[in-house]
C-alpha cells in the first residue's frame, strides 16, 4: 500500500491518530520536502514517529517516483506532506503511477492553508481562485497573479495569495539557499503591478490580511492596507497574503477581532457598501 499522508500545519503532534499508525506500520517513509515546511525540522519529526524519515526533493519525486512506488506492491510506504496532500499543492502524478503499476493507495488527510486560513475571520465559501506569488528577477517579472486577483474581486470575491518557497534548485541542479517569500514582499509586488497598470481591480488602499505560520503557537494575523503591510514584520516563515473582496458584516467583525491592535483603525475605510448580504 501507498500511503499518502498528511502532516497539518504546525508541528510533529499535528499528525493524525490515523496517519500515526499508518506511519508506524510502514516500511520505508519519505518526507516531501520543497513545496512546504513545518515549524519543526526532520529530526523532531523523526522522533516522535519513531521513524527515520528519507527526504524527497522535487527531482525524486518527479523524476524518481518509481524509487519511491518500488516493492510498494509488497509492503507499505508512506508518503508525508505537509498540510493536505491534495491541498495547495497536489501529487496527484504519484497516485496516477501507483494505480497504472497495480498499487493500491490510501489518503490520510489533514489540515490546510486552504481551510485554515478561514481563521483570520473570512468565509471560505467566499473565496475564489487560489493565485500563487512568485519571486521576481530582473528578467522574469509574471502578473498573471493579479489578473487573477481582479478576477476574484469583480466577483466580489476574496483572494488567497501563496507566497513563494524556494527550497530547491533551478536548472541542472545548481542549489540554492531556502526563500521564503514575506507578507510584506507580496505585498510589494502587488503594489507595483498597481502602479505599472492603474487600472481598476484593487488599489493600495484594499484591505488585506497577512497571516503566518499558520496552525502553530506562533500564528499570526494582521490585518491592514495594501500599503500598510508592506512594512510589517510577520516573523518566520510561512506566510500568505489574502486580498478581500466584498465583505460581509460577520466578516469585518471578525477581522476586527483577530487583528493587532494598531491595524484597527485600518477598518474605518469599510462601510456598508462594501458590505454583502
């Protein structure tokens, strides 16, 4: 059996009961290690399963999945990820190999950014397409996020922007030191398609809420400008940027709730034509 496992989004104790003893019960485990990262390192993971786990980058598992599948006919391997295994980022190209090699396959699920973050107050039924916030070049500049975006609000929808994570490696294997992309400079992005484009679809004066570190102790939400947050200071990695669209009153109460007490007066600008019923 192939597992497919799902971690949530804080630490070695966010692992399911299920997904525990399906972890115990196998073989060979292997930790997807390039599209997210808990707020704790393999070592501790390791620890409280009770089991060494084996690091697959983005080249094995795409390029080396049969390594991963092999004797999988035979024995049990588990395959972790962090959050939901079909959350942000699907493997689905792995359950198509094991089903066309004969292998049977089971999903423990878990928590995801594509949930959690419901808890900065607004309704994920609410939301729309999920864009994702690349890191920029001099030379590779993509807007295709904000297009999306605009897309959203016109539906009065909000958006959930997946900042960059940059664990691996570009080209012929030349390695880079791990980025992780900050609230703050998404946010500066996005400001500057603004400018470029002045076009309606949002402004620098749209309200936003950056969040980090979501599902652990260290969670934190703040709630501002588009202008406003790129000055602020969301600590450790990981972080998302959600830009609103048409809020509901629950909504605007609940940001006001999970906001830092210095972005409050930040909500001034939302009256009740913002609202929706």
């Amino acid at each position: 059996m192939l597992y497919l496992i799902g971690l949530g989004l804080g630490d070695a104790t966010d692992i399911t009961v299920k997904g525990l003893q399906a972890v115990k019960s196998c073989s060979r485990v292997y930790l997807e290690a390039y599209t997210s990262i808990l707020t704790v390192g393999k070592e501790a993971l390791e620890e409280y399963y009770g089991k060494q786990l084996i690091l697959a980058d983005r080249d094995l598992v795409e390029q080396g999945a049969d390594q991963i599948l092999e004797d999988a006919d035979v024995t049990d391997v588990a395959f972790l990820v962090v959050g939901d295994p079909f959350g942000a980022t699907t493997h689905s190209d792995l359950v198509l190999r094991a089903v066309n090699a004969g292998i049977p396959y089971k999903v423990i699920h878990n928590a995801s950014v594509m949930n959690a973050v419901g808890c900065c107050g607004l309704q994920l039924y609410n939301f729309g397409e999920t864009v994702s916030v690349v890191f920029w070049t001099e030379t590779w500049r993509p807007e295709s996020f904000y297009d999306k975006i605009c897309k959203n609000r016109t539906a009065g929808l909000h958006t959930l922007c997946l900042e960059s994570l940059v664990t691996d490696f570009r080209g012929k294997k030349i390695y880079e030191p791990p980025r992780f992309m900050t609230v703050n400079q998404a946010a500066d992005q996005l400001i500057q398609v603004i400018q470029r484009r002045k076009e309606e679809g949002m402004t620098e004066d749209t309200v936003c809420v950056g969040v980090a570190r979501l599902g652990s102790d260290e969670q934190k939400i703040r709630v501002g400008t588009l202008n406003q947050l790129v000055s602020c200071d969301l600590g450790a990695p990981l972080h998302s940027l959600v830009i609103t669209g048409r809020l509901h009153p629950l909504e605007v109460d609940m940001l006001r709730v999970n906001a830092e007490p210095n972005a409050l007066e930040n909500l001034h600008m939302i009256d009740s034509s913002t609202y929706t019923s």
